[in-house]
C-alpha cells in the first residue's frame, strides 16, 4: 500500500515506507486519522466526494486527497509525524511558524499563509495560519484555531465546485482568503465614509477610538496581505517553472489580485492616518478655545476680586463703610471694573 503520490520518481519511492502505517490489516485501508476534521476524495474530472472523517478509509481509489487537520491535537501531530514527507516540509507542518512562505522540494510544495479565523457565524479580524503540504495526489491542511478560507473552500466542494488538481485548490483557498479579507476591508472603507461625515460635520464623540480601531484592522490587513504577496511574486519568479502543471499554482496571478487589494488597504490606512491628524487638530482647537474662555473669564473676574478683597478688610477708613448705600457703590465699581477690563483686552485682540 502506498500513499495517494506519485507512483513513479524519487517521491513515489519516498512515501513508499508509509504502506504499513496505522493499517488495520486490509491492503489499502487505513484507521481514521486522529485530529482529522475533513477529507475529500477528487477523481480525475475534479468531482470531491467527502469521507467520514471519523472511519477508516482506503488511499487506493485514483485520483487525489484533501485532508485537513486540526493541529491541535496532539495526537494528529503523531499520526503526521509518522508520513515519510520531505524533511523540511514535515518540519514546517508541524510547526508553529508565524511568518507566510512558500517552498518546494522533490516535487512536494509546502509553506504557510496567513487566514482570518473563524467563529460561529462568520470571519473574524483575528488572524490564523494556515499550514499546507502538496503533491500531485495528496494535500494536507493543517491549522490551530478554525480558519475562514478553508472552510469556505469546503463548502464550494460540497456544493459542487470541481477542482482538477491540488495546485487548483491551492488557488481557491488563497482567492478565498482575498475574499474574505476584502470583505474586512470594505466594512472598514464604509467605517470610514461614517467617520469622515462625521468629522467634517465637527460631531466627533467617540471618533478617537473608532479611528484608532480601524487603523490597527488596515495595519493587520496590509501585513498579511504583503507578506503573502510577496512569498508568491517570490514563487512565481524562482520555483514555478520547476514544478508540473498540477503543482503550479498560478502565482503571479494570485499575487496580482492581493497587489490590488493590498493597495486599497494602504490607501485606508493612509487616509485613516490623516482623518485621525485631523481630528487631534480639532480636537487641540477645542482644548485652546476651552483655554481662551477660561482666561478671559479669569481676566474679566480679577478686578471685581481685588475690589472685594479691599473691602473686605477689616480696617478704619474704607470708603463707604458709613455710608448705608456703601454696598450700591461697591457693586458698582466691581462691574465697571469689569466693563473696563473687557474693553482693554477687547482693544487689544484679547477677545475675538
């Protein structure tokens, strides 16, 4: 028995060794997968059949595998760990590597890229990591936390969508992880529209931490969205050429599309940047004007306070202290006190 690859060349021969793992007696059919949380099987016109993921299946049938993995399960990382995989790619797989890349070797292609994580209802901001290992009939998916794209994928191919090869998948799984990315990305573009209206309309309640929360999801977007763009330029450019058809993902157009998307993300960012520029400077306005009254008011309240600290001394000869209309004459000179001030400062530009 051999695993779904190549059954001639230096790989073939290479996961030649797996025919006796986790056997159950029958050629060919194997005890289920530990931590295995679906598989598919693909014939040659691309059509995927599920398979139960918690029963034994057999690697026999033609055609090609898809297996994902919860890597968090310890006991899925024994049962990878025992697959005669590329070093380097066995290595990677079961790592927690936290940096997108993209390899190849001895016609096997691995790496990781980066993934929104997913809950019940829907994609997340949280970011996860996908990890992968192709050949020409298998492909193994591996995550930590529950991912968006591969689980859409999933779905495509329940619903009917036909993949020819596991490069072809590759290519679905990355366009879903654009997908749902973009889809981030115009929640925040529509954030920021509100948050723009609101700051011209100068009502900015709450606007600080709005802002703040959508740069951090631009910076978020814009890191991963490089990094797999720039391991796939990276691919398309120095290994593409030296893999078959059905191990060639179409790189540079992938690459392409997240170009584009990675470039609407920076200009957000940027102009979230700018908006929250704009916001401190209003926002510093409105803290000098506070300032400005506060001192006019304290300029306009200071004689009115000198002449009552003269009155209130307690010493013979004060003006008025006879006199029964001495409270009339006090109050008076106060308030022209203060009628004096306003138009000194109003002469000099003081007050606005």
């Amino acid at each position: 028995m051999s695993v779904p690859l190549p059954r001639n060349g230096a790989i073939a021969d290479r996961f030649a060794g797996t025919s006796q793992l986790l056997a159950d007696g029958a050629p060919g059919v194997r005890t289920p997968a530990p931590g295995l949380v679906w598989a598919f099987w693909i014939d040659a016109a691309g059509v995927a059949q599920s398979l139960p993921h918690d029963a034994a299946f057999s690697f026999e049938r033609d055609g090609w595998y898809w297996l994902h993995f919860n890597l968090a399960d310890s006991r899925a990382q024994l049962w990878l760990s025992e697959l005669t995989l590329p070093p380097p790619a066995q290595a990677l797989l079961q790592s927690k590597e936290t940096y997108q890349q993209l390899h190849s070797v001895e016609g096997c292609v691995y790496g990781v890229i980066a993934d929104l994580m997913r809950d019940i209802a829907d994609a997340t901001e949280d970011t996860g990591f996908l990890r992968f290992v192709m050949t020409e009939r298998l492909l193994i998916t591996g995550r930590y936390q529950a991912l968006c794209a591969v689980d859409t994928a999933r779905r495509a191919l329940e619903r009917g969508l036909r993949v020819d090869h596991c490069a072809a998948l590759f290519e679905v799984i990355v366009h879903n992880v654009a997908d749902a990315m973009e889809g981030i990305a115009d929640e925040a573009a529509e954030t920021l529209d509100r948050i723009e209206d609101k700051l011209v309309s100068e009502d900015t309640d709450d606007l600080r931490q709005g802002l703040g929360r959508l740069r951090r999801t631009c910076v978020r977007l814009h890191r991963h969205l490089s990094g797999l763009r720039i391991v796939l330029h990276r691919f398309d450019r120095d290994r593409g050429a030296d893999l078959p058809p059905s191990l060639r993902p179409r790189a540079g157009k992938l690459a392409q599309r997240l170009d584009g998307l990675d470039h609407t993300v920076t200009e957000m960012r940027e102009r979230s940047r700018l908006l929250q520029e704009e916001l401190h400077l209003q926002i510093e306005e409105q803290g000098n004007n506070s300032l400005r009254v506060l001192s006019v008011l304290t300029a306009l309240l200071l004689p009115p306070t000198l002449v009552t600290g003269m009155f209130g001394m307690n010493l013979h000869g004060l003006p008025f202290s006879e006199d029964g209309g001495g409270f009339g004459w006090a109050i008076s000179i106060m308030l022209l006190s203060s009628i004096v001030a306003y138009v000194v400062m109003k002469r000099f530009g003081l007050i606005r």
